[in-house]
C-alpha cells in the first residue's frame, strides 16, 4: 500500500481498489465551496427605508449565510431597490434558507438573484 498526504487527507491507494486520488480529494474540496450571491431586493413602496431593512437582513440570517454589503439604486420615480452581496455555504437548502429569511422581512416585496458564482477556496 502506498500512502499519499495533502493537507489534513490521508489518502491510501491500493492495487485492489479502484478510488483515485484526485477523486477523493475532489470530494473533499466539495465541502470548502463557497458561493458569491449578488441579489436585487425591491421594496414594497416608497415609504420604506432601505437602510432599515438592510439592518434587519442581518438578524434574519441562518449560520453559514454572510450579508457582505449592500448598495440603493434607482428604479423609477422615487422608488428605490437594494443591490445586495452575499457569500454562502454551497450545500443544499441554502439559497432557499437565504430567500425565506429576505422575504419574511416586512418591507420587502421581491427578491431576485442577479449573480451567482463561485468564490476561490482556502487550501490548509
């Protein structure tokens, strides 16, 4: 048996087995990923403050979900939307956490992805 080290993994190759290296490390790089999210967030009218709600945005949060920062643009006739940034954990249920907790803010009307992509890893 031959035994290779990357890191923290211990990989052990035998003629036998068919596992690659390059598999098992994939698998492990898989749990790292992590995704850059850019969303617009309308409100629901003029009258309410964008700046509030991106306060509250931060409360409503789930672990592994960040708020990273958060511009208002201009949509028509006084009425503005949030341009937000969020990095989060690429496993299942996430982005549905992340639209459930947005759209249960009161104030917010809509909430549609603009961007999603994948951010570089750490390597240890």
């Amino acid at each position: 048996m031959v035994l290779y080290y990357f890191g923290d993994a211990r990989v052990a190759e035998k003629q036998q087995e068919h596992t690659s290296v390059v598999h098992v490390l994939l698998k492990d790089l898989k749990k790292m990923a992590r995704l850059s999210l850019r969303a617009k967030i309308l409100p629901t009218g003029t009258e309410i403050d964008l700046d509030e709600v991106a306060k509250k945005i931060q409360g409503v949060l789930t672990e592994g979900i960040i708020f990273s920062k958060y511009a208002k643009e201009p949509l028509a006739y006084g009425l503005y939307f949030l341009v937000a940034e969020f990095t989060l954990d690429d496993k299942e249920g996430q982005m549905d956490s992340l639209e459930n907790a947005i759209r249960s803010i009161e104030g917010v009307g809509e909430f549609e992805v603009l961007g999603l992509s994948r951010t570089s890893v750490n390597m240890k």
